[in-house]
C-alpha cells in the first residue's frame, strides 16, 4: 500500500490507499509512447491509451489534458472517490502518475470497449448483444450504481451515467467508468448543487436546469441508458424525422398506444422475452419521471429487474423530456439545429472551474 500526497494549485490530495503510483517513463513504455497506434478512445477529457505493464498485466491509461484545469479537477475528484472502492460492476482503479504537468489515471483494460462504441456505435462491432447479454447488463449497472448510491458511506452520486462510461469485460460484464464527476454526498445531505455537468439526453431537467444533484438524477440517467439497452437506440438521433429524433418521447408515445414492443431491438428476432422486455421499457420510463419521488431508488430497480418487486406501473406518467427545456420550446427548425449542436457536443454543459462557494454542499430534506 503507498500513500502520496499530491499539490497543485490550491489542491492537496488526500491519501489514497491500494492506488500504485506510476512513473511517467513506466507508462511511456507501457503505451509504446502513447502512439497512436494504442489509442483506444478518446473523451472531453483527453486520450485513452491501452498499455501493457512490466508485470504482463494489459491496462488503460486514461492521460488528462494538461493544461485544462479541468482536469486536474477530475483528476483529484476521481482518485478521492474510486481509490478504495471496489465492486463487480464498477471499473477498477490500479494506479495514477502525477509528475509534473502530467495527470494520468491507470485502469483495467476491458477487452469488449464501451457500450456507446458496441450496441449503439455506427462502426461494425461483431458483439451480438442477445436478450441474457442486454439482462447482465442492465442489471449489472444497477447494481454497480445502487452500490455507490446503498451502500457506501458516503454515498456517491456519478453524474455521467451514459453509454460510453459503461465498459464491458471479455463476458460482457458491465463496469460502470468515469467517476470524474463524481460528488461524495455529505451525511444527512439529499443533493449538492453544483455547476452541470454531464451530458445532454441523459440529464434530468432539475439537474440541468438547477444545478441540483442527488441520486434522482442518476437514476433518470440509468433510465435513459435502460431505454437505449432494450432498443439498440442512441437516446438522440437528429437525422430521424422530427418526432421521432428523441428516445424518451418516443418509447412514452408507444407506452400511451399500448405498442411498446414497437421500440424494442429488431436485431433480438425471436430471441427475446418480449414481457421482460417491455418490463424493463417501464422501468425506464419510471426512472424518467418528472417527479423526483416518483423515481424508483436503485435498490428498487435492481428488485424490479429482476422480477423480485412489481414495477408499478401506476406511477408511469409522462417522463420528463429534452423537449420541454424552454429552448426547444422554440420552432421546429431552431428546435432541430439546437438539437444537431447539441448531440455533436455531447458534454455540453461541463464546469470550468476549481471548486466554488456554487459547490459548496447544501443540506435539504427535499427528496
Ligand atoms: N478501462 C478501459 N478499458 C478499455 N477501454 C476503455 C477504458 N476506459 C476507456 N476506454 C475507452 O476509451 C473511450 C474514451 O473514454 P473516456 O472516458 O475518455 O471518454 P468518453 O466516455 O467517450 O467521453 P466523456 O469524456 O464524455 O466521458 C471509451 O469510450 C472506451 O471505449
Ligand atoms: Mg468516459
């Protein structure tokens, strides 16, 4: 175990167990000197490259932008809040390397990519994604999510639940990734509010609108993703008619018409159950509620996944949709062009600044 503490700018890291600190020529090698070759990914916060170690051991070297304080920030928030926390579905932190202007985060390497580039990317992928596979992983996230949200203290909320953060193992294994956004809730605390983050199509209207941040808002995000898991549908495709450009309204549309199997994946054939399916379509428009309360907690949607609870369909009302922010209120063709935008910067509201008096944690018994 080795502990560092770490100063830049007005941080200091706290100490961090089981995380092994790497020397920037360890990783250099490792990476065949982050060529381009072993770049495997890149997201808003720099370049994912996979490395072999000295020990044989493959991993994936996330290396922050340097100049971006940014990401330094993520930096520090993601090696507070995953350090020592370790479970099935949530991926795993081996080491950081922190040498002069250099962030970099060292993680498993998980053979089978994320499933934004798998089940909704747009390049081949020869992963068939059968029903039992879109199960393990559906209730694999739920899981990995009521965990950080259950049974850790204190609970932390992720921020950015979304197809690309959610990386699959050799067995299709889901691993919930990115805890950079992650906020740790304080005792006795329902939300913080901060400055939005995260990424538009999967963020719940109080959370982009208000900044407010509890676990709700990650359960809308899990909603949003289930509903992408059942379809094979990317939750916002501006080249798809007007109507039909967003996930969410869509399946809602079919649920008022009794034709909800509509949505589901054509590529399942007959290799489906169609009721649990369905099943899980509702928990997805129930994850989605305007209505905070009305949100299951995700205790609750692992039980109703997997058949323990009844998912109460009573509950169902219209979720709460990107085309109710007021603008998108605006006409059909400004609404289309905001949308285009939008969906090519995906992370379109992220903050850009070190903590602020807007972070500080507020203490409310609102949810
Ligand atoms: N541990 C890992 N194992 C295998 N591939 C990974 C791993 N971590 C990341 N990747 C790949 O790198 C890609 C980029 O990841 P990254 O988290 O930097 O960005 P992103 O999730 O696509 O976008 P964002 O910055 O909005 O989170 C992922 O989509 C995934 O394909
Ligand atoms: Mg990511």
């Amino acid at each position: 175990m080795r502990f560092f503490i770490l100063t830049c700018a007005c941080f200091i890291v706290p100490d961090v167990h089981s995380v092994k600190v790497f020397s920037y020529k360890e990783l250099r090698k490792a990476t065949h000197d982050f060529g381009g070759a072993n770049k495997i990914g890149e997201g808003g916060f720099g370049s994912v490259f996979r490395g072999v170690l000295k020990d044989g051991t493959v991993v994936a070297v996330k290396v922050l932008s340097a100049t971006s304080r940014q990401g330094i920030r993520e930096f520090l928030t993601e090696l507070t809040a995953i350090s020592d926390i370790k479970h099935e579905n949530l991926v795993t932190l081996i080491g950081c390397c922190a040498e002069g202007s250099h962030r970099i985060l060292i993680y498993n390497y998980l053979e089978n990519s994320s499933l934004a580039q798998t089940l909704l990317g747009t390049r081949y992928s020869n992963i068939r994604f059968n029903w039992r596979a879109r199960v393990k992983i559906a209730v694999g996230v739920a899981r990995g999510l009521a965990f950080l949200h259950e049974e850790i203290r204190p609970p932390i909320i992720h921020r950015d639940i979304k197809a690309s953060n959610i990386l699959l193992d050799k067995d299709l294994t889901p691993k919930i990734s990115d805890f950079g956004f992650a906020r740790l809730l304080p005792p006795n605390a329902t939300h913080v509010s901060v400055r939005v983050a995260g990424t538009l199509g999967y963020l719940a209207p109080e959370y982009a609108i208000r900044g407010q941040v509890t676990k709700k808002s990650d359960i809308y995000s899990y909603g949003v993703l289930l509903l992408e898991i059942v379809s094979g549908i990317h939750n916002t495709n501006t080249r798809l008619p007007a109507e039909d450009q967003f996930l969410l309204e869509r399946t809602w549309r079919l649920y008022e018409k009794g034709n909800l199997n509509e949505i589901i994946d054509v590529d399942l054939g007959d290799d489906l159950d169609v009721e649990e399916a369905c099943c899980f379509l509702k928990i997805g428009l129930l994850c989605t509620q305007d209505g905070m309360a009305r949100r299951p907690n995700m205790t609750n949607v692992v039980r109703m996944l997997t058949g323990e609870k009844i998912v109460a369909v009573d509950k169902i009302a219209r979720p709460a949709m990107i085309t109710d922010f007021a603008e998108f209120k605006a006409s059909n063709k400004e609404q289309r062009s905001r949308a285009e935008t939008l969906s090519h910067t995906t992370k379109s509201f992220t903050t850009t600044e070190p903590f602020s008096s807007s972070e500080t944690p507020t203490q409310s018994s609102s949810v």
